[in-house]
C-alpha cells in the first residue's frame, strides 16, 4: 500500500539532465521544488520555474497546487515505475547574467538560451548568430589554437572542422550560407575573443542573446476566433513587455510590442483571453482564444509574475547598463572611479529599496484561482471573469518588514551566493548604498558567485 502512494517525477533541465523524484501522490508543486534545489545544490532557482508540456505548450506550475491538478487522472492511477515529466525552464528573462547570482543556474539560464538560438526565426538578424555563434565558441571552447605555419591557412584548413554548425546555427542559417561558409568565416570570428574568460564569453552571450526578438521569449499560442481549428496568434511574454505576433505563410509578423506600461489590463473569462492597451496609443481592445480556461489562468499568472519581477528588477537593469555604458567609454580606472559619484547620489535619491516595495496590489487575480476543481470542464463553465491589472507606478512607501521581500537585492549587494545561506544586512540602507559597489566589481570580474 505504501508504495502505491507515491509517484515517480522526471525533471528535464536544460542542460539535457535529468533529476528524478520521488513524491508523494497527494504533493504539490513545491514538493519537487524543493527536491530540485536539492539536487542542483542552490537554495533559489531564481529566473527558473517548473513547467509542464499541456497540448504542446509549456505552462509553469502553481507551487501550491497538487501535482494531480496537472496530470489528471493518469496521476492517481499511475504506475509508481513510469515517471511524471516536467521541466525546469526559465520564467523570467533577464538582459544582464550578472544579475543571475548563482554559477550553477546562471549555467543552465546559458544552455536554455543556447537551444532558443538554435530554433530562432529571426531572419533579419542573421549577423546577431554569428555572434552569438563565436561567444558559445569561446564559452565552451575556449581560446582558438593556433598552428605554426601560415596564420591564414590556420584558420581557413587547421582550424575550420572543429564544430558543427547545426550546434550553433538555426537550420535556415546552414541552409542559407552553406555548412562551408560557417566553417570558413565563423572561426575568424571566434579567434577574435582570444583571451575572454570562458565566464565572460557565457555573460557575453547571454547579453547578445537578450536582443533577439524571439529568444528571451515565453510563447504562448492562441486563436483569433474561438472555432479556430489551428492557432494563429503567438503572445509572447518578454523582458519589458508583450510581443504579439501572427503567423502568415509560415512566418512571424510582429503585430504589436507593447511594454509594460503600455498595457492597462488583461481579462479573461474561460478561454477567451481580453488585452487592453492605455487609451493614448488608440489600440482597440485585443480579443484571443487560448486552449481553455486552464490555460488562460495560467498565462496570466505568468504574466502578472513577469511583471512583478520586472518591477523588482529593472533599476538594477538600469544600474548594469550605466556600468556599461561608463566602460564603453575607455576611461582610465582612476576617471571611472571619480564619475561614479554622480551615479551614486542618483541612486541614492531615488532609492533602490521602492523596487523591492509590495506590489501584490498590481496582479489582482481571482480567488477562485487557489481552489481546487475535480475538472477542467467545469472551470470553462464557471463563466467568472478574472481581470488583471497593471500598475506601473511604484508606491511611495517602502515596505521592508519582510526579509523575503529583499532578499533577492540583499543577495546581490552582499555578493552571497544563493547556493548558500543568506545572511541580510542589519541595516536597509547600507543595501542602497553599497549595491553600486558590488554590480561595479562584478561587471569588472564577470562572474558570478558560489
């Protein structure tokens, strides 16, 4: 009897791992969490989430739902030797790999970004892959050998053989240039990143990758009308906003790219998924279809949690991107110093600490989204209408009586691992005044740290 209460799960990763456990029949979501931390050896996945593959679409679990909430009634009659499948995929992109604290997730945040690339669409940004290309060289590879002899017949015979485009290049790539033209011009490229840090060239990528218009993506599929025998409509869930795209002859047309602030609210009821855009961009009210009422809820939890985390997040963004722009400019270490001045008294005026503030009250979801339900029939009967709205403006108040609230900040500023025990600052404004500091170091390293 004992075992008949127990089931076995399978967690892809992106790296081609797999990590197996064994939960209970009645767990929940967090259950194989916790066991995936575990395993992996963090304490936070961070930009990670658990998903599963529902009619050929990705959707990340509610850590509080019972896992038979997802897999039916296959899960309580399952065999305790067959396994479960689900899959550890980024939720949340990110522009900067800096900000991912950890080696070991900032790993595998490389490798899902690695099979995104291969799988791109993207046709008018054909250089951005031979970049992108030359930075998973150095990253994996290394430094370009270079043979004795004639520097060019190096490159073009010693050197040409040793990768496969089809690890580095979307197939439309290959079959456009030739697999002779990539072997030929790829390792030029590649021999150009001679001396980057295996780390660095990983940071690199991840920074090049972040311009790709369907890379740092999460797609979900929808129709236009509800009857559709095939979905049209890609909505895809980006860094700074939505993307939403229509398929036509087999391609992508961008229809609309919406930031964040240029949404006033999504809404669904069922299967029918409402997008409202802010009145001054004259956009008329977006009606989509997605595959059913389980979906719909789903999405729009990914939605309201994509944009907490941007709010969480984007003045760090913003604090990388000054560094950057500060070292793109060749000063001497001793100017770059001194200019920082000014950046520190701006980001002590505007006080890092009300990104972290409470914003529950900007994703309002329904209650009725915690309750259990026997089937998913029913949910498409319920009728109820489950809106969600986006406040972008930050409240003046700072709340940071929850250590959870800031642990995420506290981490980055400390430069504490998150595979091992968080220790936070006895004092918040020490937090403020010292995170310039350790984003500096670390864009000057460009590691992360364990």
């Amino acid at each position: 009897m004992r075992t008949k209460q127990k089931r076995q799960v399978c967690v892809l990763l992106p790296n081609k791992r797999h990590l197996d456990c064994t939960v209970r029949v009645k767990a929940r979501g967090r259950e194989v969490l916790n066991s995936v931390l575990k395993q992996v050896g963090v304490s936070d996945l961070q930009v990670f989430g658990l998903a599963v593959l529902r009619d050929n679409e990705y959707l990340f679990l509610e850590l509080d739902q019972k896992l038979s909430k997802y897999f039916g009634r296959r899960w309580s009659r399952g065999s305790t030797t067959v396994p479960f499948i689900i899959f550890l995929r980024v939720q949340y992109y990110v522009e900067h790999g800096l900000l991912i604290l950890s080696s070991k997730v900032q790993q595998l945040y490389y490798a899902e970004l690695r099979q995104k690339v291969l799988l791109s669409q993207s046709c008018h940004q054909e250089a951005l892959f031979f970049q992108l290309a030359a930075s998973a060289l150095q990253a994996e590879v290394g430094d370009l050998e270079q043979k004795d002899g004639d520097e060019e017949e190096g490159e073009e015979g010693g050197h040409r053989r040793y990768f496969l485009p089809e690890d580095y290049f979307p197939s439309w790539v290959i079959k456009r240039r030739g697999r002779d033209y990539l072997l030929q011009h790829c390792p030029v490229l590649h021999g150009e990143l001679r001396g980057v840090s295996r780390s660095r060239a990983v940071l690199q990528f991840i920074k090049e990758a972040s311009s790709l218009q369907d890379g740092p993506v999460t797609f979900y599929r929808m129709r236009q009308e509800k009857k559709e025998l095939r979905s049209s409509i890609l909505l895809g869930v980006a860094v700074k906003g939505v993307h939403i795209y229509q398929g036509v002859e087999g391609k992508l047309c961008l229809l609309y790219d919406f930031s964040w602030t240029d949404i006033e609210r999504f809404t669904f009821q069922g299967s029918r998924f409402e997008i409202a855009a802010v009145g001054s961009l004259c956009v008329p009210k977006l009606v989509y279809y997605t595959h059913s009422a389980f979906h719909s809820r789903h999405i729009l939890k990914h939605l309201s949690d994509s944009h907490r985390h941007h709010i969480n997040t984007r003045d760090a963004h913003e604090y990388m991107q000054q560094l950057e722009d500060m070292r793109a400019t060749q000063f001497c270490r001793e100017a770059y110093i001194c200019d920082t001045a000014g950046l520190r008294q701006r980001l002590q005026s505007s006080s890092l600490t009300s990104s972290m503030s409470d914003c529950s009250a900007a994703a309002e979801t329904n209650t009725a989204w915690y309750k259990e339900e026997e089937e998913e029939e029913e949910e498409e009967d319920e009728g109820s209408v489950t809106e969600f709205e986006l406040h972008i403006d930050e409240p003046e108040e700072v709340f940071v009586d929850n250590p959870a609230e800031v642990s995420w900040l506290a981490e980055l500023v400390h430069g504490v691992s998150v595979d091992g025990p968080l220790v936070l600052p006895s004092s918040w404004a020490a937090v403020t005044m010292e995170m310039k500091q350790v984003l500096r170091r670390r864009a000057d390293e460009g590691v992360s740290v364990d």
